[in-house]
C-alpha cells in the first residue's frame, strides 16, 4: 500500500469520459450480508444491530430470534423485490457477497441476472485487527466457498471494516482484479498495481436507520447526487456509487427509493455499470488523459 495521499487528481482530473462520451457512472451495490452477522451465540463479542431499530437486551449464549429474524427479512423477502426493481430498469449491480450470506437460490438468481459477484468475506466479520496470514486465510476460503456458490471468481475484495497496510498486495497476488475498500474520491485510482474503485457511504441506505428519515428523503438524496455530478462543473468522468442493503431497502416503504433513482438514472444519460467494467474501462480509456502542462 502506498503513502496516504490526499491530494489526489486535484485541480486536473481525467478529461475522458465514460462509453458513449457520458460523464457519470453509476454503480449499484449490493449488500448480501443477512444471515452472516456477527452473534453472541455464536461466540461473538457483539451482536450485529444494523438490521433493527431497536436495542435488544443480549443474554450471553443465548439466541436473539427477533434481531436474527430482522436480518433474515433481507434474505427471504427483501433481497428479491430489490432483484425486481433491478430488473424493471435493467440495471446491473455488483454483490459483494459474505460467503456464509449467500444461500443458493440467491447465488442463482444473482448470476442469472447478470450481476458481478465481489468478495465481502466468510461473515459479516471484521478482519483488520488480523496478523497477514489470518486474512489471507480468509480471503481464500471465502473465495473458494462463492466460487463453489457461483461457478464465478469473485473480482474483488470490499472489508466491512477496511483493509490493512498488506491488503491489496495480497488481494492481487490472489488475482483480484480491483478493491473498493476507500472513501477517499468520486474516480478509480490506482494503489501499488491494483485499481482502486472508491465506495460511498452517504448514498447509501445504512441511512435509513439514522441520516434519512424516509424513503423518500433517501431517494431525493440520490437523485440530488446525481443531478449535481451531471451539471458539476469539474471536468472529466466522476462515479456515484450507490450501496443498497435488502434488509432495509428490500422494506415496501422503501424500495420506491431505490425505483425513483433507477427511474431517473434511466432517463438521463448515465452509465449503469458493475464495478469491475467501471475499473476495467477508467484504466483503458480514461486515466491517461490527463491536462498536460
């Protein structure tokens, strides 16, 4: 990994642009992550709470049916009427897949449908308090298990909770062809010889539990994003990465969020794409045109 660099593209982005001479990309992700959280029956030290709103009294050994059965409403329920809506407006989305996550229908319907299978690891574990050996153990077993489930390799690695300083050097040496554990830009970039496709945290529905009252708040945020990405002054392509949880936006009161973005993404001129074609094309056609002094 290099040094932390926060100056990035500046002043002088990239002038090219994305297929078709467009300016935006737009990445939908989403999150198989239900079933896989952490649990104190399971001899966590915490249980996960990203599912719920509301704080559970946790009994040490002891299951918690309710806060696992708000996770399991992703699965059973949510994660197929985001599938629909995805298929109403035909728009690729890249899955980053806890292996323990994804059962067999879904691994099914995800690689029918066309969409990238990433790597989000065994569990909906953190993995940055690991020595190298540990994670690379986990990179590969998880890697093994979605290509079991998928008959795909998965084409990158997205950590819960970030990567270390010898990551991305392990990650490439497994093959994978991008990371996106980063926040730090609205463009791909490069760290050592792996392509970087920076994720997004505010466009994302882990607001509904705080930042975003409603659905409806959350779609206005989105369509807002990209309204102001379209008519940004800042020269050359940008990437809105939008990241989706069945277990929240897979709620009838919220998945007309996700519908009233698709909808508006689909009648500009956009670019609906899956994270690996995004890194694949901004590093043939797009990173090297750079302003020239």
């Amino acid at each position: 990994m290099s040094e932390r660099d926060y100056i990035g593209y500046g002043a002088e982005p990239p002038a090219g642009t994305w297929p078709g001479g467009r300016k935006v990309a737009v990445s939908i992700v989403l999150n198989i992550e239900d079933g896989a959280e952490r649990r104190t029956a399971r001899g966590d030290r915490v249980d996960d709470l990203g599912a719920h709103w509301e704080r559970h009294r946790v009994v040490p050994g002891q299951r918690n049916l309710s806060l696992e059965s708000a996770f399991d409403y992703g699965a059973r329920a949510g994660f197929w009427r985001v599938l629909r809506a995805l298929r109403e407006f035909d728009a690729p989305a890249t899955a980053f897949c806890c292996a323990h996550a994804l059962t067999p229908p879904i691994a099914a319907a995800l690689v029918a449908d066309g969409h990238e299978i990433a790597n989000h690891g065994l569990r909906w574990d953190t993995h940055t308090d690991l020595s190298p050996s540990e994670e690379l153990a986990k990179i590969q077993s998880s890697t093994a298990l979605l290509r079991e489930l998928t008959g795909e390799r998965p084409a990158c690695w997205y950590s819960r909770d970030g990567i270390s300083p010898w990551t991305r050097a392990a990650v490439a040496a497994e093959g994978y062809s991008y990371d996106s554990n980063s926040f730090c830009d609205d463009l791909p970039y490069v760290d050592g010889e792996l392509p970087v496709v920076p994720y997004a945290g505010d466009t994302n529905d882990s607001g509904l539990l705080s930042q975003f009252r409603t659905g409806r708040a959350f779609g206005a945020y989105l369509c807002g994003s990209l309204a102001m990405l379209l008519n940004d002054p800042r020269p050359g392509a940008t990437v809105l990465s939008v990241g989706l949880h069945p277990r929240l936006i897979g709620r009838p009161g919220y998945v007309n969020a996700l519908r009233t973005f698709l909808r508006y993404a689909a009648e500009r001129d956009v670019w609906v794409a899956r994270r690996g074609e995004i890194a694949r094309y901004w590093r043939e056609s797009v990173s090297n045109n750079r302003p020239q002094p």
